[in-house]
C-alpha cells in the first residue's frame, strides 16, 4: 500500500522554507532588504510577511535574521531593545558600520546574482 512520503508541505511550510533558505544564502558582511529577500525567494511583493515571519523565530536559531532591514537599508527593530541591539552588534562584527539608523546599501547590499554561482 502507498502512502505519502513525510516530506510533502503545506503550502505555508513552502513558502518558508523557500525564504529560510534564500537567507541563508546572505553571506557575512551583506544586508537584504524585507523586499529584496521576498522577490528573491520567489514570494513576490511579501516583504511585510517576510518580517512577521522573521519577528516569529526562536531566539535559538542559527538564520542570520540580523541582515535583514527596512528599505533603504534601514534598521527597523529600535535601539535599546534588545533584539534591536542584538542586530546592531551583528552587524558591526560582520563589519558593517552603521550611520543614522541605515546600513549602506550600495556598499553592503547583497545581490543574490553575483554572490551564487
């Protein structure tokens, strides 16, 4: 008798592991937009449920959720909080200066296209 193989997702389970894995793909020392992260895992225009579901994950995890900012390169999570210092902190040890709240984009932007491949 055939049954269904434990692997199959719902479609919820699909749409984070596609965004799981593109951010894994951020290297070190580089930042990607809500929006840009979305388009690049193939989700369209769901920068807002990229961050909800980045807001979700377990202080354990091993995602780099900390290169992930605002449009323009903005860090949205606000000074003094915790997850917001946390971010900052990452940040600067991977070498990125921050300046006004923004992380350069032109400089510390990562385009999936010239870092896969």
């Amino acid at each position: 008798m055939n049954t269904l193989p434990d692997i199959l997702q719902t479609p919820a389970e699909i749409r984070r592991t596609a965004l799981y894995s593109t951010l894994m793909m951020v290297p070190a020392g580089y930042v990607v937009t809500y929006g840009q992260l979305a388009e690049a895992a193939g989700l369209g225009r769901a920068a807002r449920w990229v961050g909800r579901t980045l807001s979700q994950l377990p202080d354990d995890t091993r995602l780099p959720w900390h290169r992930v900012l605002a449009a323009g390169g903005r860090i949205s999570l606000p000074a003094g909080s915790p997850s917001g210092d946390e971010q900052r902190a990452r940040l600067r040890a991977e070498g990125l200066s921050i300046m006004n709240n923004r992380v350069d984009m032109r400089r510390h932007g990562w385009r999936q296209i010239e870092h896969c491949g």
